[in-house]
C-alpha cells in the first residue's frame, strides 16, 4: 500500500522514514556526511548510466519506457534517499535551503537575461 | 523571508517552484533527463568536494563549520534542486518512487541480517 | 619546457612524476584510494560541467574553443593525475590492467553483435 | 598474452588500441565529448562503490584482497580508457596536458607552504 506522494507528503516525513530505516540497522555509524556524500555521487552516475549514449531529445522519450523507467525511479530514488540522509545527519533543513538556494540562483539569473540561455551566469 | 521548511512543506510545493523557475527562463527546453542526470552527478561531485582528504569521523564535525556549513547546504540544495527537476521534466511521483525503492531495500536489507553491517545486500 | 607527450612518455614516467609531486609535499598521507577515487569522480564531475546544457553533436565543437579548450584540458588532467596516484597508492600495473579489461570488453561487445550499435552487452 | 605494461608502454600505444575498439566496432559516432565524459563520470562512480562505508585508512587495506582488488582493477581501467577515448577524439596530447596542469598545480602549492597539509591552495 502506497502512502507516500508528492501531493501530501511533506520532506519531515521522508526524512522520518529515512532516519528510520537507517536506525533500525544501526547504520548511523555508517553515515559520516563524507561516506554519504561518496553515495549520493555513485547513485547519480547510476542515474546517468542510462543515458550515456541517447541524444539529449531522445532521452525525453526514453523516460518513456516502461522497464527503464522502473530503473530510473529507482536510481532517482536512491540519489534522493541519500541527500535527505545527509540532511537528517547534519541537521539541514532542506526546504529552507532550497529556498535560499532558490533566491540566489534568482540574482544570478535574472529573467530579463537568463530567458531562453543556458550560459553560466559569470557569462550573461 | 522564508516560507518553506522541511515540516510543512510538500514534494509538490517544491517540484512548483523549481518548475516556475524553469519556465519563467524559458529553461525546459534545455532540461532532457540526460543534462538533468548530468548537472545533478556534477553537483554531487561539487558536494563531495567538501570532504575528500577529510576522514569520515571528521566530516560530522567539518559540516557544523557556519562557512563551510552555508556551502555545503548549497551543494546539497543543487543536487535536489536537479533531482527534483528530473522528476518535473519525466512526471515521477518522488514520494512515491522513494516508498517502493525504500520497500524493496527493507527487502534486500532485512534487520535481522543487516544490522550493524555495511556489506552488500548480496554478501550478507 | 614540455618534455612529456604521447608519442614517447610511458605511464611509468607519468606515474613516477606523480608520485614525487605527492612525495615533496607528504601527501601520501592524504591519499589513501577512497580519498583518490573520490577527488577523481569529483574532478570527473568538472569536466561534465563544460557539457552539461549543449547536445551531444555540439560538444564535438564546443572542445575546439581555445579558452574552453584549455580548461577542458586541465579536468581531464586532473582526473587522469588522480588515476594515476590511485594506481601508485595500490600499486596496478595500469597498462597491463587496460589491456586485460579491453580483452574482456572485447569478449563482451564482439564486432559482430556490437557494430554500430550503443546498447549494452546484455541486450545485444 | 599480456603485451602492455607500464613500464614500456607509452599513451599513444594505448590511445591506439582503445581508437582501434571503438572504430572496429563503429562507435565513434556515439564517442561525442559530452557522451565520454558522462561515462567517464559514471565508471569514476562505479569506483567509488568499492569504498562507500569504509574508513580512509581501512581503504588501503580494501584493495588487497584478492577478489576486491580485480573488480577495482576493471573500474580504474574504465575510467582511464574513457580518459584516453576522450583524448582520442578532441585531439588532445594527454601527457602534454598532465605536465601543463603538473606545473600549474606547482605554482598553487609551493613545497614550502603546502607540505603536509590538505587545504585548498585558496586558503594556505
């Protein structure tokens, strides 16, 4: 039974789970912001293996396919999984720093010059 | 001011802003799920960079360091910000996606077996 | 002066130089093959950054631009440098292992089955 | 019969044979600098897996064992032939390169001031 979605469930909540997952194995020993930074890195080249060799456009359709995916939500997943981990073991408030993060990315990126390029703001 | 904040806010609310930030750019055109894959694995790679000659055990103290702690949030807000992208540009529920990836590591990594160890799934 | 290129420099020779790089600063200390491969995917990671927004066929051009191309040179020397170090640290025969896993590619992708064609070898 | 080693082995040996597996099998088309910096990337990745969970110190160990220590072979091996296939295919003098960025790296870590100490040449 599925109980988790997008709509309704708040990042608390995964971070909740995450946590417990992880203490129920006792793997905060494990868990050193290093180590799960090392992991998120690995899960993200996972995400790209599927990719490497399709044209940007085609990746678009490639999504697309039912049993790739399957793999790609689950590659997605783990990247996630880890970066809310590394939250909950330093304590980041991760909506907040979005936010934050959001805003500045806004000053670097003004609309009335980033509209359209994808040049690095030092570029604009 | 800040409004969002990992107790209250949702997925959704997040996966809306970085989409009207997208769209506002005119940026969608460029976000395949291939270049997402890849600025995410990048900025992973920026996160990494925090603690590569650091060891494990001194990374948990290294991240409360309010300098370091401000970029590291951002490297860590980057990531998301992509996976959450990623999610926009190929219509996944994360939430969801996280429940069924989380049940079937519970299978892989039952407690009883798991606990305590950092192995494989496939050497335990 | 450049006296390294291609055409005559070994990798016992690029190795050696390498190492004494590590070995004046007393870096070996630093360097233990988790530190090395997480500096070489970090550094990989900065080499994607030039691609990250242009297609595929654009890059072929993009690596002609000779500001752009001398950074690109210096990522993807930096990641072959941390390669190497890692190969001193742990003490492979970098050549010989090159050749061994190109004789397994080899086997995994005959000309063949493989002509042309990107997928992996379990789909072939 | 293993013919390469790196004592007598120079990179344009080795540049021909990897340029000679992907044009027998006419992969050059999917050999773009974006594509190969993305797998370079994702094998980097699959190197890193081996070291997730353990220390720094317990790394060096890590790669002795037998069994490990193959598997960790075929992934540095990976890495550098994506290296040297992108090499190959922007037409750059890789050991040129290494001593260009080997003087830079010099210049930002002086012995003197550098010695001993991990931090980045910003704050030394």
């Amino acid at each position: 039974m599925s109980t988790m979605s997008d709509d309704v469930t708040t990042l608390a909540e995964i971070k909740a789970r995450v946590l417990g997952f992880a203490q129920e194995r006792d793997w905060e020993q494990f868990h050193a912001p290093k180590n799960l930074s090392m992991a998120l890195a690995a899960e993200a080249g996972e995400l790209m293996e599927h990719f490497l060799w399709t044209t940007s456009e085609a990746s678009r359709d490639a999504v697309k396919e039912p049993v790739k995916r399957a793999k790609i939500e689950e590659e997605l997943s783990d990247v996630v999984i880890y970066a809310i981990e590394f939250a909950n073991m330093t304590g980041i408030d991760l909506a907040a720093a979005i936010e934050r993060k959001m805003a500045a990315n806004a000053a670097k990126y003004p609309v009335e010059k980033a509209k359209g390029r994808a040049d690095k703001y030092t570029e604009l």
